[in-house]
C-alpha cells in the first residue's frame, strides 16, 4: 500500500493557475521534424538558424523549440503561471526541498519567447520550466490548420510512461498541486496498464502517467510516450491525419475516441520517436463540474477506433525484450519534490 504523503507547503493552492505554454525538443533530424511540422501536421514553421527551429500554433512566438543535439526526444517542458504570487510559491516549494533552481539566460528566454524564466529539474530527465510572460508576434501565422485551442488549458498534454507513478503523481502534485481526473485500466498480455490523469487547469488533463502494475517495466526509449496538441475543428483533424499518411510518416494509432476524455484523435510518430497526438474536442473541466468531480476508472482506452497502425505503447508495453532492459535502467526521479509513504 503506497499513500502520498500530504503536501507540506502551508501556501496557497496554484491549482488552476498553470499551464502548458512550451515544450523543447533536442534532435538532429531537422528537415524531416520541419517537413512533419509545416506539411504534415500543419504548423507554423521558423528557422532561425542551423541549429535552432521554432514551431507556432498561435500568436505566441514558440511553441515547440527544437534544438540540435543527439538526444532526439523531449528535453523540457515550459509551465505558464499565472500571476507572481503563484510564481512564488511553486519557486519556495522547490528551494525549500533543497533542489537547484536555475534561471534561465537571456539567450534561452529569447529561444523559447518568455521574458524571462526559471528551470529545476523534473522526472524522467524532463525540465521544469516556469515563466509568467510569452512573448506574442505580429507576423501572421502560416500554417495549414484554421486555429489550435491554447489559452487557459494550455497548449495540449504530455504523457508519460514510468516504471515510479506515485514519485511522478507525487512530483506534479507536489509543484503543481495536481489532481486526479480519472483514471484507465487496460489489459495487454494479462497485465494491467494503469493510466492517471492529472489535471492542473481545465484541461481534463496535462499530464498522463502510464505504467504496468505490479511490475516495473518502461520499455518507452523517450522521456514522454507521446505529446498531445488539440486542434480546433474535426475538418482540420481529419485533413491532418489524412496528410501525415500521405507524405509516408508513421501512424501508431488511427483516428479513434478516448473513453474518459471523449476527445478524437490520432497518434502520429514524430521523427524523435515519440508519438504526436493530434486531438479534438475533449471534456472541458468547467467550474462546475470541478466544484463535484469524483475521479472514475474507465476499462479500455478507446471507445471506438484508435487501430493500431504500427507498434504502439500497448504493444510495446507488453514486450519481453524492451521490458528486461528497462528494469536494469534507473529511472530518474527528482526525490526531493517525490516523496512518497510506503
Ligand atoms: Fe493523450
């Protein structure tokens, strides 16, 4: 029996007051990420030098940043906070548990369009980056989709498979106050896939962290099993999938409807190897319905569709090979802002 240990900053709840504005990626596959940013998916593409390609969904002036480096797979994750009261409290959590926080230069604020930020450490090698201003431009948008849904839910959701869920819940939790929307049990090869959905706005989740119970297996080679970006309407999302197939990028799962979300969508491999949720629709978690919402457990992770085109994180999740070598890997937790009662 594992129970979170309750959250020891005496401040005010943040709940509510972050989102996911960024995410930075680090690849040396540039022209096949801008040809599945721009042709495929549908973004607004900006190259800004030989190392350094930026993509929009908005008026902000990076989304996605993509840098050069070998480690092919997301690096860090920016988290919007609404106010410098928040900003303070989620800073005084993470210095007071004695972890380095770091601000970011100039230069790497400029990269991400923030005035200005600062950086701790986060699970699975993912940075924690926090900033209260974005920087927004002028200069139209070109990109093949009418708009994406940003705003107060942030730009979509990161996913994350783990061999440590209550480390990860208790991580989010711990810095972000998150709490639980629901959760999805699915059965591969006689074992349980166990998925918590986390929620730090309205957003019916930011995070998702996926793991075999009972067993410590992750044989997901990226930090994140796939990130999500939700799109505006359905005639864009089905005219990006129908793009993505066409110029050859691999498919992990067809157009499909989640169980617990209802959102539509499809799951495309980026060139690092993670998968690109593209989304439509999902449950909006009002004030309303925050005031009464009791998390469920739905069985399965699709009510209809989402077939599985190539190897997806079910199949693989289940094998033999890539599992033995992730149990003899560490996984990195940042113990400090995890804690947890066994
Ligand atoms: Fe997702």
């Amino acid at each position: 029996m594992t129970t979170l240990l309750p959250r020891p900053a005496t401040g005010p709840s943040v709940f509510g007051a972050v989102h996911l504005g960024y995410v930075v990626v680090e690849t040396e596959r540039f022209t096949e990420w801008h040809r599945f940013g721009a042709d495929a998916i549908g973004l607004h593409v900006d190259e800004l030098d030989r190392d350094t390609m930026r993509f929009r969904m908005d008026d902000r002036e990076c989304r996605f940043l993509l840098r050069r480096g070998p480690a092919e797979d997301l690096v860090g994750a920016g988290w919007q906070v609404d106010d410098h009261e928040t900003f303070d409290e989620i800073l005084s959590r993470v210095a007071d548990r004695s972890v380095p926080v770091t601000e970011g230069t100039a230069e790497e604020c400029a990269l991400r369009g923030v005035e200005r930020l600062w950086r701790f450490p986060g699970p699975k090698g993912i940075s924690t980056e926090i900033f209260t201003r974005a920087r927004t431009t002028a200069a139209p948008l070109k990109m093949l989709n009418s708009a994406f849904v940003t705003g107060a839910a942030g730009m979509g959701h990161l996913a994350i498979t783990t061999k440590r869920p209550d480390e990860l819940r208790s991580y989010y939790n711990t810095v972000f106050d998150a709490r639980i929307t629901d959760f999805i049990d699915e059965n591969i090869s006689g074992l349980t896939l166990k998925i918590r959905f986390l929620r730090v706005n309205e957003r019916h989740h930011s995070i998702a962290v996926a793991n075999v119970n009972g067993v410590r297996i992750d044989p997901i080679r990226t930090s994140i099993q796939h990130m999500n970006i939700q799109i505006e309407t359905l005639d864009d999302l089905l005219a990006s999938f129908e793009r993505v197939t066409d110029l050859g990028f691999a498919m992990a799962w067809s157009v499909g409807q989640h169980t617990n979300d209802r959102e539509l969508s499809y799951y495309s491999v980026t060139p690092s190897g993670f998968e690109l949720e593209v989304g439509w629709n999902p449950v909006v978690i009002t004030p309303e319905l925050e005031s009464t919402w009791d998390p469920s457990t739905y069985q399965g992770i699709s009510i209809w569709g989402h077939k599985p085109v190539g190897e997806t994180v079910v199949t693989k999740m289940a094998q033999f090979q890539g599992a033995l070598r992730s149990l003899r890997e560490r996984e990195v937790v940042v113990s400090e802002l995890s804690e947890v009662r066994r």
